[in-house]
C-alpha cells in the first residue's frame, strides 16, 4: 500500500514544494558555519572576486610593452593613469583613472597551460590533481573558503557566484566548488535577475537560488502553509526536522529578506545602472554590489566576454582576431563595468570595507600567431586588488622586457590568496580538517606587501 501522506510530503519536497527551492542546504551550511567559525580580526567585511575566464592579456590591459618590438607590444597604445609612472592599455581608460585606488601585480606565474588547471589553480591556489569538477577531494575555490569563516547576515548565503560557472567546450571546469570543505560550501549561483542565465548556459550548472520565481509570492505562502498542514499530520523525523527548518528559512528568504531586494536591479536608481552600462556585464558587476550591500560576504563574477558583451560570442581566449575582439566589446564593456563598481563603492563609503579581487587563468604569449592572435601563457601575468585596506596606486613585481617571465618580485597564485586571507582578517596558516580528518593549512602562500 503506497504511504500517500509520505508521498505528497515528498513532492512538496522537491519539484513542487516552495517552487523546487534547493536551498536548505544552503541554509544548513550557513548555520554550521556560524556555529563553528571564529574570525579573526576583521579589515574587510565583504569580497568581490572578479575572474576574467579565459585568460586575458597582461599586455593589453595592466602591464602594456611600448618599448618592445612590434609583433610583441601589438596595436594598442599605453595611456598614463592617475599615478605617475604607471600606464594601462589605452582600452581601458576609466580603470587608468582608478589607478590610485589599485595593486598591480605584475609578477603572477605558474605552470598550468590549460583553461583547467590554469582557472583551477587561480582559483584555489593549488596544482590541479585531475577529478571531477564537483569531486570533494578538490581543494575548495578561494570565494567557498572565505565563506567558512565569514557569518552572512540573517538570511544571505555566504557565498555567490554569478552568472554561470565556468565551461570549457561543454565540460564544466574545476576550481569552483567547495572541494573538500563539502557541498554546503559550494559557492550559490545566481542567474540574471529575470531567472536566465547571462549567457544561455544551461540552468542545470549547479545550485542555483533563483529569486524571480514566476510565482507570486501570495502563491508560495500558500504552498509554504499547505507544507505545514500535511507535516503535522506525519511522524517526526529528527533529520527530516532539521532539513525543513531550513527549507522554511528558504522560503523566508524568498519572502521577506532583504536578499530579493537586492536582486531586484529596477530598485535601483536609473542614473548608477547606465553608470555600469546596459549590459549583462555592467549589470552583473551591479548585482555583486547589491549582493555585498546586503549582507553577502563573498560575491564571485565570471567576467567571461562573451557575457560582458551581452552575448557576443567574444572571450578572453583570444586565439584569433585578438586585437579586433579586445578593441570592439571586450575592454569597452569590462573597462566600464569594472570602473563603475569601483566608483560606486567609493561613493557609497563601501571601498575600505569590500575588497575587489581581479584575476584570470593566466596571460597571453608575447608572439601574436598567425591568426592574429595570442595564446596561452601562464609564465606571467597580472592581476589586481583595490579596497579592503590595500594601498593603491603601487605596482608589485615586474615582467620582463617583453613580457615573457618576471623580471622581479616573481609570486603565484597561492601568495595572492594569502593576501586577500590578510585583507578579509583570516589567518593564510590556519588549520582546517577535511572528511577524513586530515589537516591542511588553507593556504601555502606568503601574502605580499601591498597594505
């Protein structure tokens, strides 16, 4: 005989329950965190990790070669910045003017000449060992790791990423995830505002917390009271209780939290969203705002071009038609949303507080090929960091005269991560246990000198 009462508690559950939330074990991993964390002392509150997927290039964008000979110093130009002595590419003119308020580190190296490993070890901090993307025996991403000592306020995940994870030819990249801290810790993925993803990728990438639920909220009040009905009428599991304390928490979210206001980008005054342009990248480095301002402690923005460009296809894997590509959408769109936020959390007085992250998989070979483009190279690159107590206007490290090794100071991605742990009040050695018990220090790297 089928347990009919056993059943509908099932499907109000999963696929119709409060609209198919996977929430709840957001919600637990949020209250275990809390529970078991204790931060050290705190400069930034908050973090927004800029990743440009794909690989863009040192030269043209942070650390330009106008003295270098022409088929490596390419077409574009240097510009000056807002500090003497440094110069960006010309494409990116409103990030020059923020120059002040950013660490350049010139000198980032490793080896991993693929889009897996080169993200994964950026990301995480550590040399890829093969596996699946989700496999727990991964080391957890640098936004799920920041997450496990950082308590959100009430009703916010700890950690979110936007608008996608990150795919390579259809097969979904490691680096992103919680790793061996557990699933509880896989960053949330938030898609566009009007429930799509940026860029058409599949909604089947991963959690997803999707605000705009094409329910109104009348009708997931009453699937949230009709869930409570057929609950009292069924025998009390502890495991059970505990899993719908957070699902109810889920629909509170949903419901009354501050969160569904800062997802809801109408909200917003018409003067800051054409500030960040109208584009899924400007609105996304938007939405990571609003995220932070609400109470998010670590927000993760794929910068992908083919996103920034709204759709164009373009991305920072420049092969061909390098210049053309960087010229036409990729540095117009990322040079104005990436200025606006730092704009916009200077005005807001949020600057000091939320630290701003850029990074990449690696940079681009000093030889543009013979299809105009160039390719990957993980020897040296450049990446960068402004508010959350970094001092600005300062350049760490150096490449080489054409860009190809460093040429001082030479870090990894691992001493990066050990800066944004200073910069967020988290101890590079400290100790955690994965499932097994066994210890790690949460980074190997040494933090630079940049505060």
């Amino acid at each position: 005989m089928i347990d009919l009462t056993y059943s509908r508690r099932d499907i109000l559950r999963s696929s119709v329950g409060l609209a198919g939330l996977t929430l709840p074990t957001l919600l637990r991993a949020k209250a275990s965190a809390a529970a078991s964390s204790a931060s050290p002392r705190v400069s930034a509150k908050s973090c927004i990790v800029i990743y440009c997927w794909g690989g863009i290039s040192h030269y043209e964008s942070f650390d330009p070669k106008p003295d270098a000979p022409v088929d490596i110093r390419g077409e574009f130009a240097p510009i000056r910045t807002s500090v003497p002595g440094i110069q960006f590419c010309e494409h990116i003119p409103g990030l020059a003017k923020h120059a002040d308020k950013l660490a350049i580190v010139r000198s980032v190296h490793h080896n991993q000449g693929g889009h897996s490993g080169g993200l994964y070890i950026s990301m995480t901090g550590h040399t890829l060992a093969g596996g699946r993307a989700k496999s727990r025996d991964n080391w957890p991403s640098l936004p799920a790791m920041i997450s496990r000592f950082r308590r959100p306020i009430a009703d916010t995940p700890a950690a979110v990423k936007l608008p996608h994870a990150m795919y390579d030819n259809g097969t979904l990249m490691p680096g992103e995830y919680g790793g061996w801290l557990g699933p509880e810790y896989d960053p949330v993925l938030i898609p566009t505002p009007d429930g799509t993803p940026f860029a058409g990728v599949s909604r089947a990438t991963g959690s997803e917390l999707d605000l705009k639920l094409n329910l109104k909220q009348r009708r997931i009040a009453q699937r949230r009271a009709l869930l409570r009905q057929l609950e009292r009428k069924t025998d009390s599991r502890p495991a059970y209780d505990r899993l719908d304390r957070f699902r109810r928490m889920a629909a509170d979210m949903l419901l009354d939290s501050g969160l569904s206001e800062a997802y809801d980008l109408e909200r917003e005054d018409p003067r800051i969203r054409q500030m960040y342009g109208p584009h899924m990248g400007g609105q996304g480095m938007l939405l990571a705002r609003r995220l932070v301002e609400a109470g998010v402690p670590v927000v993760q923005v794929c910068a992908g071009a083919g996103d920034l460009a709204g759709g164009s296809g373009d991305n920072w894997d420049t092969h061909r038609d390098h210049f053309v590509k960087m010229k036409r959408s990729l540095l117009p769109v990322f040079d104005r949303s990436t200025s606006a936020l730092l704009t916009d959390l200077e005005m807001r007085g949020m600057l000091d507080e939320t630290l701003v992250v850029f990074l990449t998989d690696f940079g681009r070979t000093p030889k543009i090929n013979k299809n105009g483009g160039r390719d990957h190279h993980p020897a040296v690159y450049s990446v960068a960091l402004a508010g959350g107590g970094i001092r600005g206007g300062q350049v760490y490290g150096a490449s080489d005269r054409t860009g190809a090794t460093p040429g001082s100071n030479p870090c990894t991605p691992a001493d990066v991560h050990a800066t944004v742990y200073q910069a967020m009040g988290i101890d590079p050695r400290t100790e955690l246990h994965d499932r097994e018990g066994r210890p790690y220090n949460i980074c190997d790297g040494r933090a630079l000198p940049l505060f």
